[in-house]
C-alpha cells in the first residue's frame, strides 16, 4: 500500500497538497446544463492561472464518468500552472446521462470505478483520485443506491475516498446509513457536499460526529440564498470540536461562473470566502481548513 493523495501527476505526500479548493471543475457537461458547458481548455488554464495568483496550490475536480472529464488535458494543465489537480471517477445523478451510457455500465460499475482509480482514465493514463456519486432531494433513489454501492465496492478495493454530491445539501444522514451502515465506508473516508445549501446545524453536527468530512462548497454559484449563512455554520463545527473535519470549495459547474468570464471562479474563496471565515475563526484555524484538512481528506492507503 502507499499513501498519498493521487493527483494526475502522479501520486504526492498530503503535506504537498497545500491550498486546496476541496470541490470544483475545470470541464464538465450535462444535458441538465445545455449550453452552458465548461469545455474551453484555454479558459480552464487562465482559471488555475487565476487561482494560482491569490495562492490557490490544488483543484479537486468532482466531474465524475460520463460528464467531459477531458481527463487527457488535465496533465498538461496542471504542469503549466504549477496547480495540483485531482481527477474523479464516480457516477451523477441520472437525469446528467443518456440512459444508453447507463446501460453499457450497468452491470460492471465497480470494475469501471476500480480501473479509473488503478489503471487510467480510458487510454489518458491518468487516475482518479476519488469516488464522486451523488443522493437525490432528501432522499436516495435506485439510481443513488446503486451507484453508492458500487462506489463503496471501489472503495474497499482501493482505499479511494468516496465525495457525495448532497441534492441542495439534503439527505445527509441517509448517505451514511447506507455508506457508513449498511456498506462498511468508514465514515473518515466519505465527504459531504453542499452542506452549505441546507443550513441544519443539527444535521451537520449529527453528520460530523459520523466522523465525516463536511464539505461547504458553493460560493461560485450565484443562486444559492443560503451562502451568507455559511460562516455561522463553519464557526458552530468549529467550536463543536469539528474544525478539523472542514473543507471548503468552489464549485464553478458553468462557464459564466468562471472569474475569467466575468464570474467569482476559483479565486473568490481565497479572495473573498477566507477572510470572511478569518473574521470568524482566525487565520489559524483557516489556514487548516484550506491546507491540512483537504490533505487527510484525499489521501488514501493506495491498494
């Protein structure tokens, strides 16, 4: 087994990780998104390039299979911004494919997963470095059931950390029923999206003491009413003794979103979103949350 957070470069110590946008896109498609697709490679390198320069080290992309990876550019990217990028592999909702690319997956998705994490993503040579799957709107549908079982197979096969897309922050506690509960993840090895998007300080807690990793990840989104809350929440998880179980992210999933189209982008949560939390928490226990949390977070015990 080797240790290490497994990037498209290659595998690295979780120290060298540094500041860490834990959740967001450089590429990414959906028929739920028509037309609003991230798919420029130059705009995605002028966007790690506007990272890079408020002191952004790390991307963690959360575009999972089927939804324009654009894994073989990935490398490349990386190299020439100096950033360190990490690649999913993992399974969406639904509604984000054709049902014909379901079907070609359907009885193989934990060998699919298995591969992309081991061997490469098709003929890029690149490697995932986590499970991305999602849950529906307070509830886990088939579809959900299927692909969190298939992502938990993966997971005791390789040791991958497993990052759940919450539908606008809801059904928490049932991911970990059925990751945690019934399929063995440990709950150190399962991230929570968009906990920023349902404000329940009592989920949150409830889903920390899971010994989870909670995830506040939207700030590139202009349309979720519940961001001004986020601060409250992080400072509670903070003083609850949770601090060190915190990462923060982006999440930009359409091109006018990135700051070099004229949206907040990548750079917004080290211009803006840390210093707010400064103001909260301290440059301290920040600095963690951007630096060590998403390094312990993503590193795995290869096998």
């Amino acid at each position: 087994m080797v240790s290490g957070v497994r990037t498209v470069l290659g595998d690295i110590r979780p120290e060298e990780l540094g500041v860490t946008d834990a959740h967001d896109h450089l590429f990414i498609s959906s028929p739920q998104l028509p037309g609003q697709e991230l798919n420029d490679a130059r705009a995605a390198r002028a966007e790690l390039e506007a990272f890079g320069a408020v002191g952004g080290t790390a991307v963690v992309q959360w575009t999972p299979y089927g939804m324009g990876r654009r894994a073989a550019d990935l490398p490349a990217l990386s190299r020439a911004t100096g950033v360190h990028v990490v690649c999913a592999t993992g399974l969406h909702q639904a509604a984000h494919y054709a049902p014909e690319l379901l079907k070609e997956v359907r009885g193989n998705l934990a060998e699919v997963f298995v591969s992309e994490l081991t061997e490469g993503i098709g003929t890029s040579g690149v490697r995932a470095g986590l499970i991305k799957v999602a849950g529906g709107f307070h509830a886990l549908d088939a579809h959900a059931r299927w692909t969190m079982t298939a992502a938990a197979d993966a997971h005791h096969a390789t040791g991958a950390p497993i990052a759940v897309h919450l539908e606008l922050g809801t059904g928490a506690l049932d991911v970990l029923d059925l990751l945690c509960g019934e399929l063995g993840v440990p709950g150190k090895r399962v991230i929570l999206g968009h906990l920023n998007r349902s404000p329940d300080l009592t989920v949150q807690r409830q889903a920390a003491e899971a010994g989870c990793w909670l995830a506040f990840d939207g700030p590139s989104r202009a349309h979720h009413a519940t961001d001004w809350r986020m601060p409250d929440a992080v400072r509670a998880l903070a003083e609850a003794g949770f601090g060190r179980r915190l990462l923060l992210g982006g999440d930009t999933v359409v091109a006018g979103a990135r700051s070099v189209d004229g949206g907040p982008g990548m750079p917004y949560l080290l211009r803006r979103v840390r210093p707010r939390l400064e103001a909260e928490l301290g440059k301290e226990a920040v600095d963690r949350i951007l630096t060590e949390n998403p390094g312990r977070a993503f590193a795995a015990d290869w096998r």
